[in-house]
C-alpha cells in the first residue's frame, strides 16, 4: 500500500501501548526521506520536502545506525523481517536536534533555541507559568511586553523607545525601571517575574537569533528533533513555536511564490521547504494546564498548513484526547490495536472512507470494533478519504534502526 505524497496529508496513527503507532511513524519518515524508488532523495534539493519529527521520547535517536551493523538480538529481528519481506535495509542520516540549554541526548545534535520576539504575551505566561488574563503576573508581562514592543516607556527623564525584536533583558529592564509599572504592580510581583524570565536570559533555551527553519528544515531531509529530556511546558512551547512560525513562514513563502509566478519574476530562494511535521504521542505536548493554546495551534496548523505544503501525521494512544476540531481534519486513519471502547468508538465515528458491515477474523465473523479489539502489533485498520474502503494493513518492516522498544 502507498501514500500518495504529491499532496498534503492529515494522518492520524491511533492504537493502545506497544501496538506499532512509533514503528508505524517511523516507517513514513523513512518512505518521506527515501523517496518513491527507495533511494535517497538529494538533500538541498529546493523542491523537495523536508520532514520534520518532534519525537517526544526520543525513540528516533538510532535512526541513522544502518541497520546492517546495529548489534543486538531486536537488530537481528529486524534483519530476519526484512528478509522475509525481501526489502533491503536502508540508509538515513537524520539531523538531531535538541533544546538549547538542555542535556544534549544525542552526540551529534545541535541546540534548537527560541528567539524571544517569537513570543506572544501568552506564551510567555505559559512558559512563566501564569494565566496573562487573571494573574498579577500575567497582567505585569502583557503591560511589558506593551510597552517593550509597541509603546515604549519613560525612563527617568528619557523614554525608551519600543523594539519589536526585543530580548529578554529588555522586558526585565522595563519591569525594573517603568515608574508606571512600579506603581501599578507590588513589588513581589515585579520580583517573581524578573526572577523567572532571569532564568531563561541564563537557560540557553533562547539566543537572540534563534534557530531558523533554513537551518532546521533540510529539503528532502529528515530532521529530528529530541524532546524527551526537557520539562513539559518547554516541550510543549517550543513545538507550539515551531508549529505556529511553520505556519506563518509557508504562509509567506507560498504567497511569494504565487506572486513570482504570476508576474514570471524569478522565485524566491531561500524560503522555508514544504514540509512533514511528525509527531510521536502527541498528547504529549498537550499540557494539561494550556492545552487549548496547543489545540488551537494544531488546529490551524492541520486546516490551513495543506494550502501552503505543509502536511502532519500524529500518533497517540489516546484519541479520544484528540480535539475534534483536529479529528476533523484528519483524512488518513491509521488504527492499531485498541481496547479502550471509548477511543474505538471515537475512532470508528471518525472514519474516512466506507466501513465494511463484518470482518472475517480468525474464522470468526466480527464487527470492526471487535476486529480493532483483535488486530496484531503491526497490523491496522486504514481509514482515508483517498480509499473507497476500510481495510486491513500489515505495516512492512523498517529499514532503519528502531528504538522503539522497553528496555
Ligand atoms: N509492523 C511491524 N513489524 C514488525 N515489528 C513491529 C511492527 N510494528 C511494531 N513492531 C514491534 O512491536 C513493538 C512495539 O511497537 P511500537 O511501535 O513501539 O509500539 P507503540 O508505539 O504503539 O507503543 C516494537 O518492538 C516494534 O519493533
Ligand atoms: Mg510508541
């Protein structure tokens, strides 16, 4: 079975613990980063798509050990899969990621840091911790962030002027100095903010440049970036940021291209690559506490990211924790085991394409809830808008090291 790549895809991969939803990803990364004819596609190639993978438990770390030399018995099942499915193993150079300013996972990856002027007041106050609506210390960074960015404020007998591309120590600076903020704010507020946004300036999370999507995004590459090893309101950030900028910068680029073809003006260069966004147990990034800023995020992602060459696939163990806003959007289902009636029911109300009335299983005649109940590790149920039909799908084996195992 393939997937038609040409355009932009939606893909859900559902299904209960150690039922195959990472193999599964991890197996369209590599169909995305090989190519149709199994070759490596040339990195750098303008018109290729890159694909990124936000790899939450940092599973994917392996991926560039070629599978013929990677030791151990799972290697060495894998090797005798593949033969048995006669495919050969494949080579796949990744580029790593990590979170600026913590542990680097990986040998070879390279710190992803945030630039500050990429952050709405709300992230902020997600990242601080607080609620800009209804807490002091929300309220203090909306009214700095105000005066940082589009204001200014008076100094003394000066005013600073305000700054877009402002840095943290500019906002700490405003909160400490702003004679109107000191009247408005008690003092331990004030400190309570200058001390967590103090300990960003010192984290190595954010540089004043920031990372840009050129160097993160490989046209016809696979990057991956780790984020296992960072507390959850960093992780979920920083995939909102990379998610949201993704979205703003194609937005951009596709309309720059557009017009360059209209006015058969040379195209642009330089411009963020259509791409793949990957991500592994996504509830993972949906905090409990903000989770609406994550849904709203993906949620314009997955509904206007296909019109500017973006495309993503998520996989979760639970779905019903998928907005239906997103579920809506989804036009591949891939569903793996699931035990949990209520996820199989979610899954089965929203399934794509025509659903049969019995399954013949194991001899027996089920419906296709009993049939996801039953169905093997590696094995799921394809739901897609492409597909006249449900059907049944034995995922092949991958041609990279997996990582996706307990040890
Ligand atoms: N299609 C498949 N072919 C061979 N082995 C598979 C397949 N899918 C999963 N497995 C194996 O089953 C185990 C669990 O798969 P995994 O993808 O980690 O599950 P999940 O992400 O759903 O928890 C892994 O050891 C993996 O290698
Ligand atoms: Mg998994």
């Amino acid at each position: 079975v393939l997937l038609d790549v040409a355009s932009e895809h939606v893909v859900a991969i559902v299904g209960k613990r150690g039922s195959g939803k990472t193999h599964t990803l991890g197996v369209l990364a590599e169909g995305l980063a090989l190519g149709s004819n199994g070759d490596r596609r040339k990195v750098g190639d303008e018109r290729a798509v890159a694909v990124l993978l936000l790899d939450t438990l940092n599973i994917f770390q392996w991926m560039h050990i070629p599978l013929g030399t990677a030791r151990g018995s799972l290697a060495e099942t894998q090797r005798n899969l593949l033969r048995k499915w006669q495919l050969e193993p494949a080579m796949i150079s990744p580029a790593y990621w990590h979170v600026g300013g913590y542990e680097a996972a990986h040998a070879d990856s390279r710190p992803f840091t945030l630039r500050p002027s990429n952050l709405t007041p709300q992230d902020w106050g997600f990242l601080v911790g607080t609620d800009i609506a209804t807490q002091p210390m929300g309220q203090l960074l909306v009214a700095a962030y105000e005066k940082v960015t589009s204001t200014g404020w008076k100094r003394g007998p000066g005013t600073i002027r305000p700054n877009k591309a402002y840095r943290i120590e500019d906002v700490i600076e405003c909160i400490e100095e702003s004679e109107e903020l000191g009247r408005e704010f008690v003092p331990e507020t004030r400190r309570a903010v200058k001390q967590r946004l103090g300990s960003f300036v010192r984290s190595g999370l954010f540089s004043p440049e920031g990372s840009t999507f050129q160097e993160l995004l490989r046209p016809g590459g696979l990057s991956v970036l780790l984020l296992a090893r960072v507390p959850d309101n960093v992780r979920s950030l920083v995939t909102f940021l990379v998610i949201r900028r993704l979205l703003e910068e194609r937005s951009a680029a596709s309309e720059a291209t557009k017009a360059a073809e209209i006015s058969g003006r040379a195209m642009p260069s330089g411009t963020v690559p259509k791409a793949w966004v990957l991500i592994d147990e996504a509830q993972n990034i949906m905090p409990s506490q903000g989770s609406s800023l994550a849904n709203d995020v993906l949620t314009r992602f997955v509904r206007e990211g296909r019109n500017f060459g973006l495309s993503m696939a998520i996989s979760t163990q639970q779905p019903s924790a998928i907005d239906s806003r997103i579920m809506a959007q989804v036009d591949t289902i891939l569903a793996h085991t699931l035990t949990v009636r209520q996820d199989a029911n979610y899954v089965l109300a929203n399934m794509k394409s025509l659903e049969p009335k019995d399954v013949a299983f194991g001899g027996r005649r089920v419906s296709l809830s009993e049939a996801l109940r039953l169905v093997g590790v590696g094995h799921c149920v394809v739901s897609s808008v492409d597909s006249e039909r449900t059907f049944f799908l034995e995922v092949r084996p991958r041609l990279t090291t997996h990582g996706g195992f307990g040890a």
